[in-house]
C-alpha cells in the first residue's frame, strides 16, 4: 500500500484491517479513486471548472465511477454532469488515474488467485487434462471497465511464466450464499 492508500485506509471503519481487500474490492475501489483524485486536486495535479463542488461529496461509489468510465465524453451522470465537454484534460486524467487503480487491483487479486492455484497444484500431481477452477463472484470483475480483461491477462501471465497451468476462470453466481449456507450446515 501507498502513502494514498495508507490515508484512505485511515478514513474507512475499520483501519489497518482489511487492507488487501481495500485495494481489490469494488466496495473500495471507487471511494479509493475518489480519495485518489482529490489529492491530486488539492495537489495541483487535477483542475476543472466545477472541482470545488465536486470534492465537495463525502465519497464517490465504484458503480458512479463505473457509469463514467464507460462514457467520460458523454459528460452525465453523477460524475460527469460535473465537466463540460471541452474540459478534456481533466476526463483523460480521472480516466487515467480510475484505470491505474482498477489495473492494480487487478494485478492484486491476480496475484492472490495465482498462488492460491500454485499452492493447490502442489499439493498433487495436477493432471494437465483436467484444468484448475477458479469461481470469481462478484460485480467488480463482471462490471468494472477494464477488470476482467486485466485480471484474465496478469492471471495467465504469472500461472505460465515456469510451468503452463492448465486453468479456467467460471463465474459463478451467489457463491456466497452458497458458501454460508455449506458454513451454516458444517457446524449442525
């Protein structure tokens, strides 16, 4: 984690717990770029007409920052009713800078998947026949601009750079629930 992070990481409930997740979730992600792109306002780094209003909010959600990035131009919704079309310098940059951070939670989670199927392989002989699952839930890889493609390629990068590793990335769909509900059972 970065100084940026560390600050943020101050502002949230819980402090110093949870930091990986804070870097990776989608329920951090856009309040973490949000935190992010004021910085860089207050650091001169950032300006546009409306800025003041803008970093006036408590927070941003990922879901705002989400219906921007997939259409910066277009100027609407709760991030972009705040730029006028001809501020293009200012949309480049917090298109820039939400990318970065939704690439580098990528590349985090990435990391976490891939030594989690290393450590499983070497429990075993895995059979090259038959390929690792990985289910992925979750909005943020499903729905943020960038995230699955990102996290597909860091994945397929770091499970191949010695041995190839004959995986699969299924997304499934409420595994939570399925997951407390096989926790819930376990302990009757």
């Amino acid at each position: 984690m970065g100084l940026l992070d560390r600050e943020f990481d101050s502002s949230t409930k819980n402090p110093g717990t949870y930091t990986l997740e804070k870097t990776v979730s989608g329920a951090y992600l856009g309040p973490l770029c949000y935190h992010i792109l004021r910085q860089a306002y207050k650091g001169g780094l950032l300006s546009f007409k409306r800025a003041d209003e803008f970093f006036s909010r408590h927070t941003l959600g990922t879901r705002e920052f989400d219906e921007f990035l997939y259409d910066p131009m277009a100027c609407q919704g709760p991030i972009g009713e705040f730029f006028d079309k001809d501020e293009l310098q200012a949309l480049k940059s917090i298109d820039y800078l939400a990318s970065i951070i939704t690439k580098r939670g990528a590349l985090l989670s990435a990391a976490v998947l891939a030594a989690t199927v290393e450590k499983t392989a070497a429990l075993g002989t895995p059979d090259p026949f038959i390929p690792v699952r990985i289910a992925v839930e979750g909005t943020s890889f499903v729905a943020c601009k960038g995230m699955r493609e990102a996290l597909e390629s860091y994945l397929h990068v770091l499970l191949n750079r010695r041995i190839p590793c004959n995986y699969t990335i299924a997304p499934v769909e409420q595994a939570s629930l399925f997951g407390a509900a096989v926790a819930a059972l376990s302990t009757v």
